[in-house]
C-alpha cells in the first residue's frame, strides 16, 4: 500500500526523491559533455583550432630564441648591420602570431553557436520533463524555484560550455606543448617551474574547494529568494489588503541574507584566488630569471645563451598564464556545476507513471450493429474504450459517463489519510454534488477521477473499466474540468477558449462562449474575441475570467463535467445567466459538481455531504432536509461551511 502514495510529497518519499539528485561534479560534467556528442564534428574543429593557437604561441616563443641568437645578437657585432634578415624573421614571427589569433577567433566562433544549441537542447530537455512530472511535483516545489532553474542555472551553465571548458581544452593543450617546449630548452629551469606550479595547484585546490560549498548554497539561496519573489508578486494584492508589507519585508530579508552570506563567502574564496596566482606568477617569473641568469653567467649546466633565457622566460609566462585562466574560470565552473546539479535534479525526478492500456478512440456502429473503431478523421461524435485482450484482439465500450467508486482510500503521505472509505457512483447523465467544509475532501475525489494522484486503496471504475488501465491522456481528454483558480493563457480571447480543443474552429469557440454566458461581454471588449489578455487577465474580473473557463470547458465537449466551484466568483445576477448556459452543457452529461453555494446543487440527482474525509449523508435535496441532519443544518444555516 505504501508504495501507491505519490512522489514527491511532503513526507518521507519526497524528500528522498529530492535527495536522489545530488551529484558528484565529476559526474555532473561528464553528463554534460553527453550533451556536445551531437556537434562532436564542430567540437572537434574547435579542438584542432585550439591545437592550432596553441603550437602557434609556443612556436613563437621558441622563434624568439632563433630571432635574439641568430639574428639580433650578431648585429650588435657588425659595423654596418643588415637588417633584411631580421625583418624576415620578425614577418615570420608576426605570421605565427597571426596564425594563433585567426585559430582562437574561429574556435570561439564555433563554441559560440555549439553551446546556444546545448543551452537550446537542454532547456527543451528540463520543459519536456516538467510536461511528465506529477502535480505532487510542483506541490513541494515554489514556481520561482523551478523557474530559477531554466533562467539563472542555465545562464550559468552557457557560461561555462561557451568559455570555461574551451579554456580547459586550451589551457590543456599549451600547457603540455609548453611543457614539451621547455624541456628541450633547459631541463634545470623547467623543474623550478614545475615547483612553482605545484604550489599554485595547492592554492587553486585550497580556495576552489572552499568557494565550491558556498557556490551551491549560493545557487539553492537564490532559487529560494526567486520563488518567494514569485510568490510575492502573485500574491501583492492579498499583501496590501492584509498590510503586511512589514511582514513580507522581513521574510524577503531573511532570504536576502541568507542569499547575501552565501554569495559573500563563495566570492571571498574565487576573488581571493586571483590575485594570489598572478602574483606567484610573477614571482616565478623573477626566480626563473635569476637563476637563468646565473646557471648562464656560471654554464653549470652547459651553454644557456641569452636567446635561450629569453624564450624560457616567454615559455614560463605560456606555461604559468593557462593556470591563471583556468583559476579564473573556476568560480564560474564551480556554480555552472552547482546549478547543473539543480537542473540535472529536475530531470531525474520520478515521471507520472502511466501503465494504462486503454484508449480513446473515435467510433461508430457498423452494419451489423457492432461498435467500431472510425478509423476516418472525420467526427462520428460516437467515443469508445479500446481495449486490448491478451489473444491480441480488442474490444469496445461506448463511451457513456459510468463513474463509481469502490471502497476508496487516500493520502497525500501514507501518514495522513484524507479520504475513507469512498463508495458512490454517478450513471451516465446524473448530476451529483459533493458538499462539505473546507478541507472534507470534495475536491480530492475530482483529482483521483483525473488520476492526478494514485490511490492508497480501493478502485475507481469509468464505464467499467478500472482507471488505472486507461492511459491517462485519454482518461482525461474525456473530462472537462472548470476549477474555482482560472488559469488563462497570454493571447487572444478566441486562443484562450480553443485552448480546451485546439483543433475547435472559431464558429465553435464562439458558440461555447454564447452557452457559458461568455459572449455578451466579449463582444463589449475592444477587439471582441480578438482581444488580448495576459497570463493572469488583468483586465477582466474574476467573473469573467470563470466564464472563459467554462467556455473552454464546453469547446471540449467531454461526456463527463468536473466543476469545482465554478460559479464561486460570479454574482447571483450573472449566475443565473451561467446557470442557464451550465444546464445546456451539463445535459446528457455525468457532472461532478462542488459548491458552497448550495442553491446551486438543489437540482442535483444526489447529493454527497462530506465531513473529515467520509462521506456522512447522500440523497436528493429534499431527502436531505427530511433527514435533518449535517446539509440541514448547512442549509439552514445552523452550521457554517468554513
């Protein structure tokens, strides 16, 4: 039974499905470079140019051994010099300069557009995954938190695809052909470098590690701040009708600091690490020097002419400037991690589970009376089952709005149980109403029709069949549900009713409109049903934002009705103009119907009266009365919904 709660919850399962996305960033960017294996053709372009830069500086350096030994140490000793020589060398040189800078100019062309598409890839990646988790997702987890993934993770995350790892590649390459280099020039010169080179991986590691903690919990803070943002800006309304302004100031302080800390401290470490290499840097380069200089004056190691100090010196700036880059990278490459780990979490969640079998499918009756699948485009406004057997055959049942329930049991954790015991059923074309308290668990019983949740026991059967056999899309395309928070989408009034069948012409759209009640006041808006609203349809009220949901509901044309507090935010002249379009709609239909108001449901074929998870009563409205129980005194005002 424990296994039927959903992902993702509050309780104990949630928080270990959260926990599964933590990373080692050794995996983290191996993962990541899964995503360049599409474009490894261009990458590798990008790696041979950055080869190319790299042998070009090195070349370079080691021509001006050639350049100072043999071109401009002997014209200090002729009396007439000639400069043609040394002009040619210096052409080669600025060639071989050239040659790096075009290399570097192309890679970072192609890095340019490889990590755009990456980026793209992995966007459509997390939106794709988000379209597949369950509600019980996006229950635990604040909007400005997801959102905090596809906008500062991923920003941080180009960043690095686009500079930080060619930076490794090419800090890579010059360091070992510097290497290479630097061995054939002195090999006592090259172990002092090496040491200094040790003392500077130390330094990276040491402040590295460091700011990588507060890089994380930088990223976590921020992810925190925006969804409390998010949250604020929806809710700003409720913020000053309620003056706490003060409160939520204090609250978005507390995050602001937290986010402030974090920052702070990561920053410490990634500033601090710059500085300190550059100097070290620098003081090898004085050390190389001085020894240089001595082991030429002293030839202990054989003959070190003046070119040969010069080009190590050059080589020593090659081989110690890659290790600055790289550390200058590494803040940003610590928090790319740290946010690949936050988007890499979204995309391991646990998907809704979908085992069903059973589909939705146009039908039609043959000559010989027996239902069949259309198999023609065109509507036959006849819906079946598709049912396939284990002998490979399928069979068909109509469609028709059969709901029952079966000894139903459900939490949202397995430790807290919100429905008991559910038994009831709904024939085709009854109307049937649930009321109760806030919190009794009416809405709970339309979410476990739409298989929003798994159920801890019992069974739910549509026309017979168990819903966990029918895939969910189709168990869904056959309901149409007008929730109590209407959700509007950014564009048009006609989109935002065609969004409950996105194939429905406009002569559809707009007949919906005229049975909700809707069209009167579209026809009054500016553009009619071309006019544009946004996501929250600020410029409609809240009425008129539920009857562009239940438009949308009826363009759908489902054979069962789910409506939960439909006509809530409608006043009583405008809800008796709904309420003629909302039996033109519920007719022939199964509707579930939730209500406060309980005029609305006195017409109802049975009512439900719900009361901590149980259902308590059930009967017609006047068999209710009679009982003179829980819905007469709700009725009759002796007890308060709320």
């Amino acid at each position: 039974m424990a296994g039927a709660f959903i992902h993702g919850g509050p309780g104990k399962a949630g928080h270990k499905a959260r926990g599964q996305g933590a990373k080692e960033p050794k995996k983290v960017l191996k993962r990541l470079m899964g995503y360049f294996r599409p474009y490894r053709l261009r990458f590798f372009v990008v790696l041979f140019c950055i080869l190319l830069g790299a042998l070009a500086s090195v070349a370079a350096s080691m021509f001006l051994k050639t350049l100072i030994d043999g071109y401009i140490a002997p014209l200090l000793l002729q009396p007439v010099p000639d400069f043609s020589g040394l002009a040619q060398a210096l052409v080669i040189m600025a060639l071989l300069y050239l040659g790096g800078v075009l290399a570097s100019f192309l890679y970072n062309r192609l890095m340019i557009g490889i990590s755009q598409r990456i980026l793209l890839d992995i966007r459509t990646a997390m939106f794709s995954k988000m379209q597949t988790l369950p509600i019980g997702y996006f229950d635990t987890h604040t909007h400005g938190d997801v959102m905090s993934r596809f906008t500062n993770d991923a920003d941080t995350l180009r960043q690095m695809v686009s500079q930080s790892i060619p930076q490794l590649f090419s800090s890579a390459i010059t360091i070992l052909s510097v290497f290479l280099a630097m061995v054939t020039t002195s090999i006592p010169l090259t172990l002092v470098v090496i040491l200094g080179v040790v003392l500077m991986l130390r330094v990276v590691r040491f402040l590295g590690g460091k700011s990588g903690t507060y890089f994380l919990a930088q990223q976590k803070s921020l992810g925190a701040a925006n969804g409390f943002i998010e949250e604020m800006i929806h809710g700003q309304k409720v913020v000053k009708v309620f003056h706490h302004e003060e409160a939520v100031k204090a609250q978005f302080d507390r995050l602001n600091e937290a986010l402030c800390a974090n920052s702070t401290r990561a920053n410490q470490f990634a500033s601090i690490l710059m500085p300190v290499m550059m100097n070290i840097g620098n003081l090898l380069y004085v050390i190389i020097a001085i020894v240089g200089g001595t082991l030429a004056i002293t030839q202990v190691t054989g003959v070190l002419t003046l070119g040969s100090i010069a080009a190590f010196l050059q080589l020593t700036r090659s081989f110690v400037n890659p290790i600055n880059q790289v550390s200058q990278q590494m803040n940003s490459i610590i928090m790319a991690l740290a946010g690949a780990e936050r988007i890499f979490d979204l995309m391991d969640q646990t998907p809704e589970s979908d085992d069903g079998t059973v589909t939705l499918v146009n039908a039609r009756y043959d000559s010989a009376g027996t239902l069949v699948e259309s198999g023609s485009p065109a509507q036959t406004g006849i819906w079946a089952w598709k049912r396939p057997r284990p002998d490979g055959t399928v069979t068909y049942t109509r469609l028709t709005g059969d709901v029952r329930f079966f000894d139903v049991d459900f939490g949202y954790t397995e430790d807290k149980i919100v429905l008991h015991d559910i038994s009831l059923y709904a024939k085709p074309g009854q109307k049937v109403a649930f009321v109760g308290a806030t919190g009794a668990g009416k809405t709970t019983i339309t979410n476990l029709i739409n298989r929003f949740y798994n159920l801890a026991d019992g069974k739910i059967r549509y026309d017979g069949i168990n819903i966990n056999h029918i895939k969910k899309s189709d168990l869904r395309r056959s309901l149409g549900i007008v929730l109590q928070d209407t959700c509007l989408f950014t564009g048009t009034i006609l989109e935002n009713i065609r969004y409950g069948k996105l194939d429905a012409s406009d002569e559809a759209c707009i007949a919906a409109a005229r049975l909700a009640g809707a069209d009167d006041f579209i026809t009054r808006l500016p553009q009619g049903y071309e006019t544009m609203i946004d996501g929250e349809g600020g410029q409609l009220s809240q009425g008129q934002r539920q009857l562009l949901a239940i438009a949308r509901a009826a363009v759908a044309d489902p054979p069962v009705m789910i409506l939960d507090e439909a006509t809530s935010s409608i006043d009583t002249r405008t809800e008796a103009i709904v309420q003629r379009g909302m039996d033109g709609l519920m007719y022939g239909r199964t509707v579930f119907v939730i209500a406060h108001r309980l005029s609305t449901v006195q017409n109802a074929d049975v009512i439900m009266v719900l009361d901590q998870g149980r259902i308590i009563e059930r009967g017609t409205h006047d068999q209710l009365l009679a009982l003179q129980g829980r819905y007469y005194q709700l009725y009759t005002g002796a007890f308060e919904l709320e």
